[in-house]
C-alpha cells in the first residue's frame, strides 16, 4: 500500500488525523479531528507542536526524523491536549510524505492507559488492603534510606507477623480471613503517623516504614502496635483474638541498603516468635550463649547424620488387660562421639526449626518399618510399630510418597503401622491435614494423637478426622492414684475414646497401682517404664523375644 492509499485509509477510521510540512504546521485536518481535541476552531495553519503535551515535543520531534531517514512508518505513544490543556493519551502513526510532509494519525488509548495504569498499581500493591507491597516497599526503603542520609536522621524498619492468623483462615474461611487482614491494615495505619509507610509484604505478615524514629523511641511504637493488635476483632458474628511478633532493624546501625535492612529486622521477628510470639525484638548481631550453643549443636548434628550416630530406640507397649505385647514406639537418640548421650529434648526442637527433621524422620520411618518387619518374620506376627511424625514431616510435599516408600521397601502391611502426630500439627491447617489423614485412613494405617489432653482445647477434631488412638499423657497418669482430677481426666478419656471407637494408650505407667486403676477403668494399652524401657533392637529382641 502507498502513502496516499496509507492515508487515506487512516484519514478514515483513525481518531485524529493531519498532513504537516516540514515545520509542523497543519496543511490538512479531517473532520474527526477538530471534534477529538473538542476546538471551536478547524486546525489548518496551527502548529501541531501546540497540540502536544510539552513532555512529549521532543520525543515527537525525534519520530519526524526517524521517519524522514528511514521511509518506514513510525509508532510511539503520545498525549494530545483537549481542549489545549487536558492530556489524552494516543497511539500515533508518523508517515513521510513527499516534499518533506508527513501525515499524523492517532487513536485514542485511555482505556489501554487505564488499563496500564491499573496492572501497575497492581504489581506494586496488596490488592486486598490497597497498602504498598513488597516491591514498593523495597523502593520506599531505599528512598528513605536515601532521604536520612541526606539529613541526617534515623530510620526505622518494623517487620510484624500475625501469630494464629492462618487457623483463623482456615477454620472460619478465607473470606473471615480477609475481613480480619483489612481490619489489621487499619490499625497499623491508625498506629502510627500518616507520614510512615505501612506495607503488605505477604499473607500474614506486614512492614512498616518510620523515618526519624530510633532507639529512644521505636520501643514504645512497638508496644502500642502490639497494644492494638491484642484488642478484639470483630468480624461479623465472630470475635477473634490475634497477637503479633514485631522485628525491628534501624538506620544506620543495621543496615545501609533495603535488603539488609528488611533482612535483618525479619530476623529479629523470627527471635521474637521463639520469645513465646507476641514479643518485639531489635536486631543484634550478637549471639547469645543459648544460640551460639545451639548453631555448634547443629553443625554436629549433620556431621551425625553422615557419622551414623543417630539410632532407633524402642518401648514396648502391652494391653493392659492380657499383658501381651502388642507393638512399640520407634524413639530416636543420638549418641555423640564428643558430647556423649544427647537428649531428645535438645536436639529434636533444632532438627524441626533448621529442617533436618526431614532427614531424620524419613530415615526414622524406614528403619522402624524395616525393624518391625524383621521382628514379625520371627515370631511376632500382630506386632505393630509406632513412629512419631512432625510438623515439618507431615506438610512437606511429599510426605505420603515417603510413607508408600518405607512400606514397600520393608514389605510392612500398612495396618501394622501407627504414625503419632500432635493435635496442634492437625489444628495449625485443618482442611489438609482432613485430606492427608484421609489418604492415610484409606490405606489401612492408624493414626494415632499423641500427648492427648495438653494441646487444643476443643474435641471437635475427633470426630473430624479418622483418627484411631488417642495417647494418654505421661502426665495424667503420674498422680492419677493420688489427685481426684487426674483420675477425673483420665476417666473422662476412655469414656469418650469408647463412644468414638477409639483404642487408648496409657503412657508414663510406672508401677503397679496406675496399671491397676487403667486396668479397671477399661484402658486398652500401656507403654512405661514398668513394662520396658526404651532401648536398643537387639535388646528388644533379647528381652521380648526370648
């Protein structure tokens, strides 16, 4: 198609169109342009340059050219001035015409504008709260970072993540929970200043922005955060309780750039989740003696991995009526060359937070399958074996894929496998532990709640999930001969442990009197230090298989 065919197509259907000489004057205008940039008067002899927004003369200017060396066509986005001072924004064609004319047609692009305006908005925004996200709020870090080093001033960055906000989400639902996040949104901002930032860096967790503010006063900005946090909410029909665990780094003394800053004030949250949540804490790069203790237990423990120095105990468990060996629940040790016996109780809390769990868990399961199904094949042929899951076990990804594993590969019947899980693992995302306990249920392995009684305090979930033991804890049974209430407690258990159809394991029993009151009351099974104590597989065998 020629120029002359070119324009007088774009004549036709464009918004705005114009022939100009080669000083921009207008030689010809169609009709649909006087009426686009809405002018009482017609176009011919005015300079187009008047018709331009002035930021974009130049880049108008630089287009004329390109197309007057190439000969091609030239596209670029400009605005043009309605009614000479409001800007719309136009797609422009730029064709060179012969004797140094050119021929400008434009179509409107506000909507496509609009539209660019709002997925920018979008990209840099919480969608749900209209607060800054994480990307704005990395360019707001490094703008007043900037801005305090020119003045000279502090600056303070807050990181705060809700505590309990995810079991609100998913018992009352994703809309409650969504009520109550723009319900957080609006005191923070009413926490503090309307020249502060507050951001939305993720579900749960926020950011907040304070230029002047240091170490004289950002503790008492914490305290009235985590203050207006404690109040109620109340969102619709339900009232809800939440808290907080605030970090906090500060300019200069903890970072000159937005990633160290944010980085070590999200450190500090995590320190302040460990305090018992519901805690604030600035940023140290001190380590205290408990961390440094813990950070050298923790480099031994996958040097142990590798060594070999974890093993498997076990503790037989009996029904407590017929005295018969019914099974044994899998406990892990770890016996250090350099520090010699270390206690379950030191080492399994740093394997769950660092991850190492995973590795150990999964290396727990295989071994107790394997042992489980060598002690059936001499002899003990309804024998089951007890392995306790984590938290960090049991959501990870392929958690069920490495239960089929260490099934398949030991030859071990699903049935004769019981996994011992906390109320709290079950409580902390509800609808996926249904979906996973299901999956369990239907391959014929028992799930079993361990330390019953000293975690959620509603029962709903029993009759929720498929479970099939409960685990009565140690504690319970230490003074049940002794105190009206454990007796109580326990009582209450079985009685509604047999209305759900469920087994109970009585554990901690240590002498005759508490087997003799679980006996009487109807407990199924007993694990404890007077029928076996944890120990090696060889001297389970020799002292059970004799």
């Amino acid at each position: 198609m020629n120029s002359q065919a070119s324009y007088d197509l774009l004549s036709c259907i464009s918004d705005f169109s114009v022939r100009i000489n080669a000083h921009g004057v207008i030689q010809q205008a169609s009709t649909s342009s006087q009426a686009f940039l809405q002018l009482p008067a017609e176009l011919l002899q005015e300079s187009i340059e008047f018709l331009i927004h002035p930021e974009d003369r130049s880049p108008f200017i630089e287009v004329l050219e390109k197309a007057k060396h190439s000969g091609e066509k030239q596209t670029f986005v400009c605005r043009l001035l309605r009614q000479r001072v409001l800007p719309v924004w136009v797609d422009c064609y730029v064709l060179q015409l012969p004797e140094d004319e050119y021929f400008i047609a434009a179509f409107d692009a506000t909507h496509w504008k609009d539209n660019e305006n709002q997925l920018v908005y979008l990209s840099t925004h919480d969608a749900l709260t209209g607060l800054p996200g994480k990307v704005l709020l990395d360019d707001r870090i490094s703008m007043s970072i900037h801005a305090a080093q020119r003045e000279k001033n502090f600056l303070s960055l807050i990181v705060l993540s809700l505590d309990g906000f995810r079991k609100i989400n998913d018992l009352l639902g994703h809309s409650i929970g969504d009520e109550l996040i723009k319900a957080v949104a609006d005191r923070l901002e009413n926490s503090v200043r309307h020249s502060d930032t507050v951001a939305r860096v993720s579900d749960d967790e926020f950011s907040l922005i304070m230029m002047g503010v240091g170490q004289a006063n950002i503790e008492l900005i914490a305290k009235k955060v985590l203050t207006a946090m404690q109040r109620p909410f109340r969102i619709r029909e339900h009232t809800l309780h939440i808290s907080a665990s605030l970090g906090i780094s500060m300019y200069p003394e903890h970072g000159d750039n937005s990633v160290y800053l944010y980085r070590n004030a999200e450190m500090a949250m995590y320190r302040a989740k460990t305090q018992g949540k519901n805690h604030w804490n600035i940023y140290s790069d001190q380590v205290d003696d408990t961390e440094r203790s813990d950070l050298s237990l923790e480099s031994a423990m996958y040097e142990g991995i590798e060594n070999g120095e974890f093993m498997l105990h076990y503790q037989p468990i009996f029904c407590a009526q017929t005295g018969q060996l019914r099974g044994a629940e899998a406990l892990m040790r770890w016996q250090n060359p350099k520090h010699g016996f270390i206690s379950p109780m030191r080492f399994i809390p740093l394997a769950e937070n660092s991850g190492l769990i995973k590795i150990l868990g999964a290396w727990a399961l295989r071994s107790a399958c394997h042992q489980a199904k060598q002690w059936q094949e001499t002899g003990l042929e309804d024998f089951y074996i007890s392995v306790n899951v984590s938290p960090r076990q049991f959501v990870q990804e392929d958690f069920l894929e490495m239960i089929d594993g260490a099934l398949s590969e030991s030859g071990l019947l699903p049935e004769n496998l019981m996994l011992e899980i906390t109320e709290g693992v079950l409580m902390d995302n509800p609808q996926k532990s249904g979906a996973i306990l299901a999956q369990l249920h239907a391959a014929g392995i028992k799930i079993a709640i361990d330390d019953f009684g000293t975690g959620y305090s509603s029962l709903a979930y029993l009759k929720k999930f498929p479970l099939s033991v409960l685990k009565i804890d140690k504690s319970f049974v230490d003074d049940v001969i002794n105190s009206a209430e454990d007796m109580a407690i326990v009582g209450t258990i079985l009685s509604l442990a047999e209305g759900l159809n469920l087994l109970v394991v009585a554990e901690g029993v240590e002498n005759d009197a508490q087997l003799g009151f679980l006996r009487q009351e109807g407990c199924n099974l007993i694990q404890g230090y007077l029928t076996g104590r944890p120990v090696n597989s060889e001297m389970f065998r020799e002292q059970h298989m004799a």
